[in-house]
C-alpha cells in the first residue's frame, strides 16, 4: 500500500513538473516571438530609413554626374513599344485608316 | 505461531492506520488548499488582488505611409520611424540632475532641457526633443534614465528637397496629408497602426501573447504618379528662368503625355512681385510652397491665339472654309464685323487664305469666319474640346473654366471667342484639348497617376474631330513654327507643332482689361509624325519692356522643354533638312 502511495505521489510529482516545464517552454517561446517580432519591425524600419537614404543619394544631376565620370557612349532608354491608342469609333471597327500597328520610334 | 499471526495481524492493522491517516491528511491537506484558493479567488486580500490582477501591456506598432513613387518608381516622399524624447518628471531619480543626465547623454544643452521641464509644473510628460539622431536614441536606451522615455514616431521625407513640392504637397503633424497628391491620395496612403495586447511578468518580460489580442500593422499603399521627376526639375528650372528674366508676375507649365494623357511635369511659379499681388495671391503658398494652390487646375486664364487651333479645326470639318480659300481679309485697319464691331490685327496682310489665317494668327480671318459658323455651331466646338468643364483629373479645386452660357452668347461673343477672348480655360484643360491635335483626334483622358494596365493606359474616349482634320492642324501649326509667331521657338532637333498666343490681362475686379499688361502662352506638341508630348507655357503679366509676344517669351521655353525631355525619353530627332530649311528662309 505504501509502495503504491509513494508511487501515486512521484507520478504527481512528475506530472507537476512536466507542466511546469511546459509552461516556462511556453513562456520562452513567447518571450522570444515578442524578440523575433520586434526584431523585424526594427529591420523594417531599419529599411524604411535606407530607403529614404538611397532616393536622397541618388538625385538626377548626381546620377547624370557619375555618367559623366564613366567612359562610353550612354543613351537614355527608350519606352518599351506601346500600341497607339484607338477611338472609339476604331474600336467599332468604323474607322477607315485604323492604326494600331506597334510604335518601335521611342 | 499463533504469537506471529497476531503480531502480523497488528502490524497490518497499524500500517492501515497509518495510511488511513496520510489519506486523511492529503485529503485535508488539499481541502484546506481548495478553500484557500476559493478564499483567494472569492474574497481575496486588497494588497493580493493588486498583486494577483492581470498584467496586461499593450503596445502600438508604427505602420508606414505608403511612399509617393514617381513615373519610374523614383521615391518622391516616404517616412521612416525617429524617436521623440519625452521625461515623467514625477518619476525621475533624482528632478535637480536629470536635465544633465539627458543634456550629457545627447549631447544638449542642460539649461535649456531644464527650462523644457519647468515650464510645464506638475505635468507627466514633457517633450525635450521631437526627433532624436540614432545615435541619441541609442546613447539614451543604453542609459537607462528612470523617468526617461523614447516615444517612436512617423517622420515624412521628401528626397529631392523642393522639386515637385506644388504637385506632391506635404503631411500635417498627424502624417496626414495637408495638400497635393499627399491630400489627394489620402487613402491609400494613409497606414492603419497595429496593436499587441500580451500578458507580462514583474519585470515586464512578455509571458503570453494571445493571437486574438494581436492586430497587425497595415502599411499605407504606395502611390505611383505619372510625374517624371527629371522632366518636373527641368520644366521648374526653366520656367523659373523665364518669370525672372521677364520679371513676371508668375508662370505654369505642363508636360502631358499625349499617349496616354498622363501628366509628365507640373509647375506653377508665383513671383511676388508688388503691383502683382493685386492680380491673385495665394495665402497658403505663403506659408509653405506645398500648401498653394495649383494654378494649373485652378485658375483658369483667356487663352488668345492659342484658342484659335479649335475653332479652325472644326470650321474647317463643317467646311465652313476650306484651308486654300482666300478670305476678305483687310489690307489696312481694320476689319469691322456684320455688326459693325471693329476687329484689330497686330498686322495687316490684306485677303489670305483660311490656312494662313491660323499661321499668321489674323484675328480678322477668324472673326470672318465665325461669322459663318452658327452659334450652336461654336458653342458646340468649345465643348467638344472640353472647355466649360473639368477634366476629371482629380487634382483639388479644380476650375471648369468660363465659358459664356447660350442666354449671354451675342455676336460679340461670336467673334471673340475664336481669338481666345471672353472665354477662360486652364492649363490643364488646354493641354488636354490640344492634344487632340497630336492623336488621331480623340480627347485623352487626363492622369495623374501612372497607368498599371494597358486598359488604364488607353482608356476609350470620343473622337472630338476627324483623324484627317488632327493631322491637317498638326501641318498648319507646323508652319506656325516656320512662317509664323513661332519661328524664334524652332527647334534643331525636333519638328515642332505649336501656336503663340498673347492676351491682354484682365482687371481682377472686372471693367475691362489692362492696356500694357499681358498674359503670354505657347502651347506645342512633337515631334510631327508621331507626337509624344505636349507642352504648355503661360507667362503671366511679363514685363513689357522685356516683351510680351507669346513666341517670344514663352515659345523658346516649350522648346526647350520639348528639347530635353524627347531626348531625355530616347525619341529620335527629326528636324534635320526642315530646320535648315527654315533657317534659310528666315535669313
């Protein structure tokens, strides 16, 4: 009787503490969420204030300059071709001269 | 034997005891803990219900503003996070040092930290700096102060200083927008903070987060416009040149993609000038550039010659007169209407044919003419090119214009409206009807923002006159540029289409107009074939004594414009053989 109460009370015991083991895992893996999350929104921001230090760095007359500085011949880029726009009437199909050929000029 | 058994019997007896009583006292044990814990819960101790209660903390996430891109994606205005610093002076250690503390930490002056904190006795939160460096806010984190805190904040950045301030406008101190595009697009600008609720121990560490309690930061959506900002500080460049050096009253430009109807550049420039203040005024520009209004959309000017392009394309499609037909035209002052209204040119070509009459800009031709043409024949030729009405641009306070009602429309109205007089358009809405010339003749649908999608880029609009008639007027107001007004505005690398215009300022409180004092524009499209852009320029009230003439004040600087930004965009030049040619004949 005595062996089972002794037994009784270590499986309680046990049990107590895998629950409280459980609990503080739970409460570190919380913590280090809140950590992981915070970190990222420090990084976001961290990419925010790049950003802002990127687009003020790179002012047209600087990039113009640093082109200038660099040997070879440069070109601006051309628009990508674009189909001309069309009327309504085109789009009905009432047009005599309809034009909708791709522009390659740009 | 019978000794063993009862003494087994009694040890048995007594063990069972025993265990009875451990059961009993466990059992006891734990009804004594249960009542306990009732207690607790039910009726719990002042001092233990403080103790006990939920630690609940709550935390606000900064979500971003969504940034202002330009046509490629170039950053116009975005945010980034800066920390405020803030002190409890009722917490602080010790309230005779802390303004040191800090004023050593950040590197300020301590006396002024602590006048900072006197000046607001009693009160838990006093600003000591709006916008820490990082290095501050890093310095102050690792110092710990007690009653020392950093408060995270949005702060709005526009990357390219003023370039563009009119069109993008600015935030308020809430990072809400106070005009412009930030006002404008709102909306989708506009970032929704989140929330975290979470469950914390005595020393603040998060214990629990419960996902429900957790609402996500939204950041506002980025907003691409349709503005190039290499052409905006070219057009702002140039047009500030030209107010000065004709010392006017003010200037607008626009660049429109003739395309896809999407503004490329926007600009309206206010000279504070004395004797122009009585003319407008724009009380919110005086407070900040990006608080004025947009003149381009807002206040609408008498076009004068620049008008006359539409009037001629549709009397000219209702054959009102044919491009070749030689028309009565004076030799010598001046021509007088049906009505006996006198008509003056600035010169006197005698009888020209309906095409010169637009190349040279004889405001007798146009009279004759809309003379022929009957009301609701004129009428209707302002209001299919748009006038009398807003383009739906969505730009704030936008103007429809004036355009005289049919109960007023009298035979003077007759024959000033086609010389661009008792009528008042925008900028905007010129440049939208101009570019009609420029298509097939269909009215573009005006953008501000950049089109995402081919059915956005190309929206259907109605044809406002015949493609044959587009490209006719493109020919005629090409030799504007050759034989006309236009010609000190050539350009040697593109073949230009445009017409000058010069009208006299009106007197801001009506009765009539200045005599000396003007309102100068040009308005011009290229390259010939196939145009890309159109340009408009108004100068308004420049000085005469440096001229006043539209094709010479405002003609070289849409050349100029149109100049930089075809080559800026990769468009082949054009003009070659034309050029020289007409070089040659102006020598």
């Amino acid at each position: 009787m005595f062996a089972k109460l002794l037994l009784i009370i270590l499986i309680t015991g046990a049990t107590a503490c895998i629950l409280l083991v459980n609990r503080q895992q739970r409460i570190e893996t919380a913590n280090e969420i809140a950590h992981i999350h915070r970190c990222l929104l420090e990084h976001d921001q961290a990419l925010w204030t790049m950003r802002n230090e990127v687009a003020a760095r790179c002012q047209p007359d600087e990039v113009r300059l640093a082109i200038a500085t660099l040997a070879g011949a440069w070109r601006p880029i051309p628009s990508p071709p674009r189909r001309d726009a069309r009327s309504a009437t085109q789009l009905a199909g009432g047009d005599p001269e309809p034009n909708n050929k791709l522009d390659l000029s740009g | 034997m019978r000794h063993e058994d009862q003494l087994r019997s009694h040890q048995s007896d007594r063990a069972t005891a025993w265990t009875k009583l451990v059961v009993f006292a466990m059992i006891a044990g734990f009804g004594l803990l249960l009542v306990r814990v009732g207690q607790m819960k039910l009726r719990p101790d002042p001092q233990l219900a403080r103790a006990v209660s939920p630690r609940l903390s709550s935390l606000s996430e900064l979500a971003k503003r969504g940034d202002l891109l330009d046509a490629r994606h170039r950053v116009l205005a975005t945010s980034t996070v800066a920390y405020r610093l803030f002190v409890d002076p009722t917490v602080v250690s010790d309230a005779q040092t802390i303004a040191v503390d800090i004023a050593e930490v950040i590197d300020a002056d301590p006396v002024e930290i602590d006048q900072k904190i006197l000046a607001w006795p009693g009160r838990r939160y006093v600003v000591i700096d709006h916008e820490l460096d990082d290095w501050q806010a890093q310095a102050i984190r690792q110092a710990d102060l007690s009653g020392v805190g950093l408060q995270a904040h949005l702060v709005r950045h526009y990357p390219h200083g003023e370039t563009g301030a009119g069109v993008i406008g600015m935030v308020g101190f809430e990072q809400t927008g106070v005009g412009g595009m930030e006002h404008l697009f709102e909306a989708s600008l506009a970032p929704r903070d989140g929330r975290l609720t979470y469950l914390r121990d005595a020393n603040r560490r998060a214990l629990w987060i419960d996902p429900e309690a957790h609402r996500p930061a939204e950041d506002g959506r980025d907003v691409q416009l349709s503005i190039d900002l290499v052409i905006q500080q070219f057009i702002e460049q140039r047009l500030e040149e030209a107010v000065n050096e004709f010392n006017a009253g003010g200037g607008r430009a626009i660049v429109l993609d003739c395309r896809t109807g999407e503004i490329r550049a926007m600009c309206d420039i206010l000279n504070p000038r004395p004797d122009w203040d009585e003319i407008t005024t724009d009380p919110g520009r005086d407070i900040h550039r990006a608080l004025g209004r947009n003149r381009c959309v807002t206040d609408p000017y008498e076009p004068g010659s620049t008008f006359k392009p539409f009037v001629w394309a549709v009397a000219t499609e209702l054959s009102r007169a044919q491009p070749e037909e030689i028309l009565p035209t004076p030799s010598a002052p001046a021509y007088r209407t049906s009505q006996g209204r006198r008509i003056r040119d600035s010169h006197y070509h005698g009888p020209v044919s309906w095409r010169t009459v637009l190349i040279k800009s004889i405001n007798s031709g146009m009279a004759i003419v809309a003379e022929r043409m009957t009301t609701n024949e004129l009428q209707g030729a302002v209001a299919r090119f748009g006038f009398g009405r807003k383009t739906g641009c969505g730009l704030p306070g936008e103007s429809p214009g004036l355009v005289t009602n049919s109960a007023n429309w009298n035979h003077y109205t007759q024959t000033s409206v086609p010389v661009g007089h008792e009528i008042a358009v925008t900028p905007m809405q010129m440049v939208r009807a101009f570019s009609v010339f420029a298509r097939d003749g269909t009215l573009p649908a005006i953008r501000i923002t950049a089109a995402t999608t081919e059915d956005e880029t190309y929206p259907v609009r109605h044809q406002v006159i015949p493609p044959q008639i587009a490209k006719l007027v493109r020919e005629v107001l090409r030799d504007v540029m050759l034989h006309g007004t236009g010609r000190r505005a050539q350009s040697e690398r593109y073949r230009i289409f445009a017409k000058s215009g010069t009208a006299q300022l009106p007197k801001p409180q009506g009765g009539g107009y200045f005599e000396d004092r003007y309102v100068s524009s040009f308005i011009g499209g290229a390259p010939l074939d196939d145009p890309r852009i159109v340009v408009l320029c108004v100068i308004d009230d420049p000085d005469k004594s440096r001229g006043h003439y539209g094709g010479a004040i405002t003609g070289p600087v849409v050349r100029d414009i149109i100049d930089y930004t075809l080559t800026y965009l990769g468009v082949e030049p054009d003009a070659g053989d034309d050029h020289d040619a007409s070089m040659a004949a102006a020598d």
